[in-house]
C-alpha cells in the first residue's frame, strides 16, 4: 500500500476501534442511570465482547504491521495521525508485554478484590483484604518489570494516569505543598474563629437544588445540547463524544452543597470533553489529556472559582431564590466563610479544600513506598495512621475510617491517587496565567458572567484534547512548569484571612 | 473440528452478533430518549460501525461455513442450535442474495425517500413523492426476483414480517373481515345511538396520567425490576434482553387516553419480550416470532382486555383517584361507551377498534396490486380515495389525510402493514382460548388480577420466542389455524351492543 492509503486505512481501523468505545462507555452510563438491575447480566456479556473486540483490535497483528509501517515515515503523516499513532503504540506495548494468562488472572483477581474490599470495609477488618491486597500490588510489581522503568520503579505506574509526571516531580512539589499546609492548619485548629455552618444544613427540596445546579451549569457555559444532567449514587460525567457529555449529582434533603458543588465539580470535567477539537473525533486523543489535568478542571471551578467571594457576590442571592428561608438572617460574609470551613477529617471524600491534598499526599507516600518495598503491605494500617497524625493532627480509631477507605487500591488502581493533587496545583496554575489575560477575572465573577473564562479555558486547555502532554500543555498555558507555589499561595492567603490569622503568618 | 466444538464455536459467533445487536438497541433507545443532539452525528457512526460488523458476521464466509458443516447432521444438534442455523440461514440468504452495490443504493434511496415524504405529506403533494416510490418499489421487485418466490410474488415480502403466512390465507381471512365490518360501521353510522365523549377531553396533571399508567402497567404483571417507563414522541418498547425491555409512552395534556392505552399497548409488546425462556438469551431466537404475534400482545391488552367493560369495573374507580372531577358525572357505562366510540376517519392511527382493520386492508390490498403489477404508482391517490369511500364511506380531501399519512412505504417497508390486522386476528383468537382455560376471566378483570392472564400468555407465546412460527405458535395454542371468526364475533358482539344495534343485525 502506499503511504497514503495505509494512513487512511489506519485511521479507518481507529475510527472503529473508538466507535466500540463510544457504545461501551454508553452502556456504562445506562448501567449507572438506571438499567433495569434483571438486564445487567447479559448486559456484562455485551460488554465483554465490546472490551475484548477493542482489546483485540489494539494488540492485533494489523495494528502492529500499521504500526511498523507508518512509523518509517512518521514525519509525512498529518499532526493527528502521528500523535495517533503514538498512543495507539503506547496502548499497543503495554497490552503485549503482559502475557495473556497473568492478564486474565488479573482481571478475575479484581473483580473478587473488590468485593471483599466491601466486605472487609463494612466489617473495618484489614486482615480480611490483606492477602488480595498484596496479590495486587504483586501483579503490580510484574507489570512493572514486564512495562520497564525510568529511574524510580513507581514511575511507570504514574505514568498510566498522568503521562511523564515522575516521582522526581511530584516528590519535590509535594514537599512544598506539605510545608505550606501542615503548619497552617494547625494553626486553624489552635487559634482559628471557626466560622458558624449551622444554616447549611437546612431541608433544601431536590428539584430546587437541582433547578439551581442548572443555572451554574449555564452561567459555567456547560451545552445542554451537547450533554445532560441526572441523578446517580456516584456522580460522575461521561464524554461519549464532544458533543454528547453527560453529568450526574446527587442530591441530598438536609445539604445541598453536595449537589451543587458535585454538579460544579463534573460540569469542570463536561467543559474539557465538550470543547476538545472536533478534529479529533473518533480517534483516541478525543479525551482529557490526563488524569490530573481533568481535575484541574474540575477543581479549578468546584474548589476555585465556586468557593470564590466573588461568585457568591452574584449568585447568593440566585441561591436564595430556590432555598426557601434558609439564608434569611446569614450574611454574604457568613455564607463564604461557611463554605469554606476547614477542618481536619479522616475520610477524604468528606474533606475540605484546604486539607484535601494531604489525603492525597499520605497515599502517594505509600504507593512509592510499597512499590519501592520500603513498605510491606502488612504494615500499611500502621503506616497510614501514623501519617494522619502526623499531618493532619487525628489517628483513625480503625481500618475503615483508615486505609481502607478507598476503592481505588481494591480497584488495582496504584499511581491514580496523585492525580487528584496534582489536578488542584494545576488549577491554582491555571488561575494564575488566566487573570494576566482575563484581567476583570473577579468583576466576570461577580456579574455571573463566566463564558470568558470558559473560552479560555477551551483556547489553553480543552481544545488539544490529548495531543499534548500534561506538563507541556501547563507549561504553555502558564509560561512555567509544574508548581506546587500556586497552591500554597493560593490557600496561605485565603484561609489566613478566612481565620483572621494574618499576624500569626 | 468435531461436530460439538463446531456447534459450540457457532453459538459462540452467534452470541457475539447478539451482543452487538444489544448494544445497538440501546443506541436507539439512548437516541430516542434524550440523546443529546449534538452528539448524534458521530452516534450514527458509532452505528454505522455496529451494524455493518453484525451484517458482515451475518454473511461472513465464516457463517457460511457454520451453516455448511451443521447443516450436515442437523439432527445430532441441540433443538436451541437447530433453530438458530435455520434463522441464521434464511437471514445469510436474504442478505447475500442482493448484490452489495444494489443494496448500499437501496439505502441511500431510503433515506432520501423519508425525507422526501416528510416534505411532500407537510405540502400534501404525492406528485413530489412519487418517483421516490417508485423506485422503492422497483427495487422491492428486484429483491423479490433475487429472493425467489412461491405461489404469489406479494408473498416473498409478507414473510419478512409474517414468516410463512401467505396471501392465500390473508385474503380469505380479510375478506371475512371485510363482511363483517363494512356493514357493522355502516349501520352505526346510520342508526347507532352515538356516545357523549367530551369528558374524556378533559386536563388530566401529566404526572397522574403517568402514576394510573404504572398502576395498570403492575396489575399486568410487567416487571419493573426489568424494565422502566419513559417518555418519548413516538411511543415504543425494545426488548434489548428479556431482563431489560423497556417502553415509552407520550402525555397529551387534554386526553389521558394517549398515555394510558399507549402504555398498555406497549405493556403486552414488553410482557411477550420479557417472558422468553430465558435459554434463549444471547440467539436470534431471543424476540417476538413476528410482527403479528408481537401486534396480538399489545393489542390483546390495549383494544380487548383494557376496553372491557369488566376491567374498568375495577379500574374506572383508581383512574378517578388520580383524574381530579373529570369523571365525577359520570357513570360506568357512560365511560365505557365512551372509549369504545366508533367512527369512520381518515386516519388510521387516530382510528378507533373497529374500524382500524379497514385502514390495514386498503393498504394490503395496495400493497398486493402494486407487487402484482396490477397497479400502478401513478394511480396511487385515486384508488387510495376510492377504496377509503367503498370501506369506510369517507373520501380524504387531499393527499395528506390519503395515501401520504404513512411512513411506512418511504422506509420501504411493503408487507410489513398487514400485521396489524393479523395481530387484531390472533389476539381476539387467543383470547377465545385463552377463556377456556381461565373461566373466571371476568372475575380476574373485575378484581385487577391479570397475572393469571400475563401467565397464560407466558406459557402459551411468551415463552417460545421465535422458536415457533406463527402459524405453529397459533395452532398450538388455540388449536387452530388463523381464523378471522374470532374477530369478527368479537366486534359484531361487542359493537351492536354498544351502538343498541341488536334488532339491526
């Protein structure tokens, strides 16, 4: 064939890999929205002959003759077919280098850890998960050996989420980060004004909380017409295509911030996939380009943007309208500081913004540990209270509360957690470059006026989908690289004088 | 390989079709749904890609090689296997017997044609449809000649909806139809005391409309643990697997009846695709054995069992708890005659019971003269006209209310037409069997106790899927073969009371 054809014929071979993708992800988001449960048997089958068809598809011997052939010429394919071609060699190496039977057993190995992770959570008994536990992070050694390695071994497996992002990096911004917050909630917690939070908790109807979601969604510059809200126990958003990226909530009677903040927080994740180039359609860089990346945008606008003075300048009064009598006698003052609450807490899901990294940083220590073997498995209940002390200030009473708290490990997910705080650090980045453009950024907030912001956002972010890499696409959109500074500055500053602490800074 | 691995690779091939046409299904349930509209355009790619991988396993060498080695010792293979090969192998016939040139210009044609159609039905003018018909049906008659035919050429298209009925029988049976029911309208028309109707247009709240809908929907015995209830424009139910079949329903603010006959309708479709064996799961045998036999579920329930007068004995008094006053004057009876009002219209989906089999036989008929060459696409409109004078005693104005109201034509779907009135047929035939079983019929009606019915079904249809032919299916279970009799007792019956006819016939 000649060049030209084999490129078309390649990315014909993609465009179908990506349509199996697209049904796939549709049948999880009705799985998740309200499949009949007496379906989702066959329907687990439909979705094994879809995963397994692109599995295939990605290791088959055509995939490794396009892969050979297009590569002797890279540099006269189009932009998009090269970096096409990049990942798909990337998926391509690392579903090959692990055989075929240690692969399955894998699998099979997952499915039942989690379900004794639930088991084992519910009754707060490590012991019962400690034998699946280490039989993961085994596996996870393998691979790393089958996958190879750059300098630190737990590389390999942060790379699966948050391409090129070394612990060499990470260990040098989370030092920072930790430098910054340990001392400052301790300060908090001993000389802090803690703010009241009492008026929060009001009975808030659903569909109110729903119908003022909708509005935040709109004045974020969310497209309903590309995407649609509902409800589910996890929330979570979904980006079939770009134009079709769903979000879900949940809603609860007695706190509404769950849904509006949660609704906030995957709007984020909808504006990256709702603006990622149409060039990229049905091929696999029509993603966010990383973990961490994705939540920068979402915790840019959940943690950010929402919890800002300014925006509740505009949209406290909006918020009244659908609350009823809640706010009545509560200041704007009063109100953003209740949101802004910071206390230290053992679960991470519940935990503010301030100390939400911790959480974050106290997983990383481990995974680099363990995968290291500066860590056994045996110890990590240990290890994990420990570091809640030491950072945080509390010590679970027990695993459930401790290091079992999280699906991810039971999931095989090691090298995930990190993510989240590297999202946050983006995101305060991210703020940083985008106030020297958009210079009226608080006047934007206080008018409900949030499109600019937006619009930047897609110029410097969402657009490239994953055509670039997470660190070169920060340090292009803010003129730096990664840095843990942004944060620290960011939170130093706002909850000094959330708690009046600004003599003891 | 040995004929049992054979057979086991063959199911295996056959359950991954199945699965893609699962994920099909919920596609188009996804699409009709609330899809987001932006996204629709890479969705029809993502079908694109699903349907031609099912058609190509359809007729793949691999199929026609199963079908070959199977073939051989039919008889040492599972009943469940014998019954997928000969469904396996009509469908490789039918698919590769039309060179794929012509069929791919087929398709094109279709989807212009529905185009055209909607355009030409808005401005009422056959003229601009009429070449597209045209060739529509020239194409028909090509497949006809590729397909081959027995007996008269209309068959070969009768048994893609209507596997081995013919139109031998359907014209004596609908020639019975047409005795009876011609001067039956024609006496109600000029002797029939008619029944006052304008209560039932009355504001009826949306969500209560959807509430007595569910209530129905439970007495009938439909499992919500395998299915759920939307709402979309065009009503529907898809059964993706006997665990998952879902329906939908539409709510007119002024006439409750749209929702609620329309959720029954759709009710009797799901009861049949939720009650197949359960062995079937994962095989082309896994649905309703034709369209007739699917029609004589929902019409069962819609037009015999829920506009029985003992049925709302029961459930006249639960539709008042969620109507408001509309019914407050209103007595039983008056309601009863009410929603059986017959009258000649134009329209055959805003038809009532009675006269609806005449819309289906003026079609058939059509549809019998055009693929006999005995009519022409040119003298469409008149004969359209006269036939709807001659049967119904009313003569469409325009081509809009005439032979433009359906889009079945511009899909291209001849043959598929005559179902209704089978089903009309079956339906009233099984119930005349099904009420030798079930003596206390009435009883169960006036109690709201229909599971026994759902059960009766169930057992006698439900469970075959397509195992059984329709004819077969019929046979089996009301001893005897289509029978239009049935029917047209029924109707004599039920209208000549209604309209105090009975001196009259």
């Amino acid at each position: 064939m000649q060049l030209n054809d084999t490129e078309t014929a390649f990315m014909e071979y993609v465009n179908k890999m990506e349509a199996f993708n697209e049904a796939l992800q549709l049948i999880y988001w009705d799985m998740r929205t309200g499949a009949p449960k007496k379906g989702v048997k066959q329907r687990s089958e439909v979705i094994g002959v879809l995963s397994n068809e692109y599995f295939q598809m990605s290791t088959s011997e055509e995939m490794a003759a396009f892969i050979a052939n297009l590569s002797v010429n890279k540099g006269e394919l189009a932009e998009i077919t090269q970096s096409t071609l990049a990942e798909c060699k990337k998926i391509y190496d690392r579903n090959k280098k692990i055989p075929p039977k240690e692969y399955k057993e894998y699998v099979i190995l997952q499915a039942h850890a989690e379900n004794i992770w639930e088991e084992a959570r519910e009754k707060s008994d490590f012991g019962m998960f400690k034998p699946y536990l280490q039989r993961l992070v085994d596996f996870n050694k393998k691979f790393i050996e089958y996958w190879g390695y750059k300098g630190n071994k737990y590389n390999t497996l942060l790379d699966l989420y948050e391409p090129e992002v070394t612990v060499e990096t990470i260990d040098k911004e989370f030092e920072i980060l930790k430098e910054a917050i340990i001392p400052l909630i301790s300060k908090i917690s001993d000389y802090g004004s803690h703010p009241e939070t009492e008026f929060l908790y009001q009975p808030f109807p659903k569909a109110k909380q729903k119908d003022f979601s909708l509005k935040v969604l709109e004045q974020m510059g969310y497209d309903f017409d590309a995407g649609r809200l509902d409800e589910t126990v996890h929330p979570f958003a979904t980006g079939l295509n770009p134009g079709d990226v769903r979000i879900t909530t949940r809603y609860y009677d007695d706190d509404w911030r769950m849904a509006v903040f949660g609704t906030i927080h995957e709007g984020g994740h909808a504006l990256y996939e709702q603006n990622i180039s149409s060039q990229l359609i049905g091929t696999p860089l029509c993603n966010g380009t990383s973990m961490g990346i994705h939540e920068s945008q979402s915790l840019f606008y959940e943690n950010i943007l929402a919890r800002d003075r300014s925006f509740w300048e505009y949209n406290f009064d909006v918020l009244k309208e659908y609350a009823g009598s809640q706010f009545d006698h509560v200041s704007l003052d009063e109100f953003y500081r209740a949101i802004n609450k910071a206390e230290s807490s053992l679960i991470r899901i519940e935990s503010d913004n301030l100390t939400y990294s911790l959480h974050i940083i106290i997983r990383y220590e481990i995974e680099k540990g363990l995968f290291n073997n500066e860590i056994s498995v045996e110890e990590l209940p240990k290890i994990w209270n420990d570091k809640y002390e030491q950072y945080l200030g509390i010590r679970p009473r027990n695993d459930a509360e401790g290091v079992l708290q999280d699906v991810h490990w039971a999931a095989g997910n090691f090298g995930y957690f990190p993510s989240y705080a590297l999202g946050y650090m983006y995101a305060a980045q991210i703020k940083n470059a985008m106030i020297k453009d958009i210079t009226d950024y608080d006047r934007l907030l206080k008018t409900g006026n949030l499109k600019p912001i937006k619009e930047w956002l897609t110029k410097h972010i969402h657009h490239f989908g994953k055509t670039k890499k997470p660190l070169e696409l920060i340090k292009e959109a803010t003129g730096e690289g990664l840095s843990a500074k942004y944060l620290t500055d960011y939170l130093v500053k706002k909850y000094s004088s959330l708690y009046n602490l600004n003599s003891e800074i």
